[in-house]
C-alpha cells in the first residue's frame, strides 16, 4: 500500500468496509448533540439503536472500530473525530456516485470577454460556471448535499462564501481541507488557458500536505478580510459579487508588483466611488490597509 503520509494502515481502512461498522459511526455521530447533556450509550444501548440481535457479532465489529474511531469510557462509547468525519462526507455525498447532475443554465453574470452570459452546471461533484465560448470561471469541488433544497444559484453563492472562507485560511497558512500547512505564493507565470480573465497577476494557492493547488488572482487573496468585506458590505455586495461578476476584485483592483520585497505587493481596490489599499508580503499576509 502506497505511503499515505497520516499514519493509516491497512487495517484502519478494513475497519470500515463492513455496513454493519458503518452504522455504528451513524449512531455515535447522532448521539453527538444530546450526549453533552446526557450519557453516551452503552454497549447495550448502542446494540440496540444500530439494530443488531447477534451480540457476538456486534462486539465484533464494535472492537474492530476501536481504538482508531470509538473509545470506550466508563463503560460507554464515543466517536472520535475521525469518526465524525467520515459521517459527514457521507452525508454530503461525496462517496456518491455522479447521482446528481445539473444542466447548463445561465447566470446573471457576463463574461469579461465578450459580455455573453456566464453558464453554470453541476457534475462529477463540481460546480462549473463559465463562458460557453471563453471556457471556465471557476470549478469548485461541491458535494451533492450542497444541492439538496437548494437552487443552482443558491449553490453559486454558497460556493463562493465558502470559498472566501477558504482563502482567509490560506492567507493564515491553514489548508481548509486537510489543516496542513497551507498558504499563497506569487508571481505564478502561467494559468490554464480557459481562464477568463487575461492580464491579471496571478498567485498560487497550495497546501504543503494534501491534493489542494491552484492558481488564485492576487487580488483575490485578500477575501475575507475585514477591511475588503466591509467595503464591499458598505455597498451592498458580498463575497460572490468579489469573485465574480463587474464588482469581482480581479477586475477593479489594480494590483502592483513593487521591486522592494516590503511591500511585495500593493492592491488598489475602486469599487464605485470608494477605494481601498491593502499590502502585501510575499506570502500574501496583509501588512497594511488604507481606506
């Protein structure tokens, strides 16, 4: 087995190839809320709520699951994290197959191109949104959950707030996706040719740990950052309207590449009749802001 850089071994991922184990996890997982204020079950208890008569058979796999995701304490059974988390992905979907699909459908939003309507789609668990003839804004990887009673356009915004949320990480050298040691580096020289926005500076945006690596507008690596989101909440507009669209920072920033290494970079923000200057390190940590 290939070397997976977290200490898992062959049998961590045995443990959980069995349905019975699986709802094991299901159970703890909803337990989770009341057990603050009341006792995590017992052996009993949980036998009872995964629906298994055979005890032998249920202490098997509930000593399979430990001690890599169940504890036994005082005689009752909790979930650890990594427990948690494997019942999340699977209720968002992510384990799915391509279940869910969307068709192309237009957006409120043009192309910076050619001023044609911007398309979005939903697939093999990404959301696309682009232009038909210029090729891809942007395509962020969004489980099927994010789908459920939502509208494709409720699931744009939805992508582009967490995405802001993904970059104030970055920009505190946290992955949001594996909480390695992540961050923003820049000048990046090249960008796949389907980007839509030409003559832009760009930055990469890459965890040291896991998968997560792309190219990110330099401008863009001040999302979420107080002084930005108050500039754009002062008009009316949020982290979708920053990212995409005429208010998008890529497009109204002027984004300067000093010599010097302090500052390594300056940004020039006009939205309206506002403007706002932040600076950069080399790392895209914001050193200094004026409105």
């Amino acid at each position: 087995m290939a070397d997976t850089g977290s200490g898992a071994n062959d049998s961590t991922y045995a443990a959980l190839t069995d349905k019975t184990r699986i709802r094991i996890l299901f159970a703890l997982a909803d337990q989770y809320g009341d057990a603050w204020s009341a006792e995590w079950p017992s052996f009993s208890e949980l036998r009872e709520r995964v629906g298994v008569d055979d005890t032998s058979r249920f202490s098997y796999h509930l000593d399979e699951l430990q001690d890599d995701f169940v504890r036994k304490v005082d005689g009752t059974y909790r979930p650890r994290v990594a427990a948690l988390e494997i019942v999340s992905t699977i209720r968002a979907g992510t384990y799915d197959g391509d279940t869910v699909a969307v068709d192309q459908q237009q957006t409120d939003y043009e192309c910076p191109s050619c001023e044609e309507a911007l398309v979005a789609s939903y697939r093999h668990h990404q959301l696309y949104v682009g232009c038909p003839s210029h090729g891809a804004a942007i395509a962020y990887p969004t489980p099927p959950r994010a789908l459920a009673d939502r509208t494709l356009e409720d699931v744009i915004d939805l992508s582009f707030r967490k995405h802001a949320c993904d970059v104030r990480l970055f920009r505190n050298d946290v992955c949001p996706h594996c909480w390695g040691a992540a961050g923003f580096s820049f000048p990046r020289d090249s960008v796949p040719d389907s980007y839509l926005l030409d003559d832009v500076a760009y930055a990469t945006a890459k965890c040291d740990t896991c998968w997560v690596s792309y190219p990110i507008p330099i401008a863009q690596t001040v999302l979420g950052h107080p002084a930005v989101e108050t500039l754009y909440s002062t008009h009316e507009l949020g982290p979708t309207d920053a990212q995409i669209g005429p208010h998008n920072l890529a497009r109204i920033s002027e984004v300067a590449l000093p010599d010097s290494k302090s500052p390594a970079a300056r940004i020039n923000v006009e939205l309206r009749a506002d403007s706002l200057v932040l600076e950069l390190d080399e790392s895209c940590h914001v050193t200094d802001w004026q409105r």
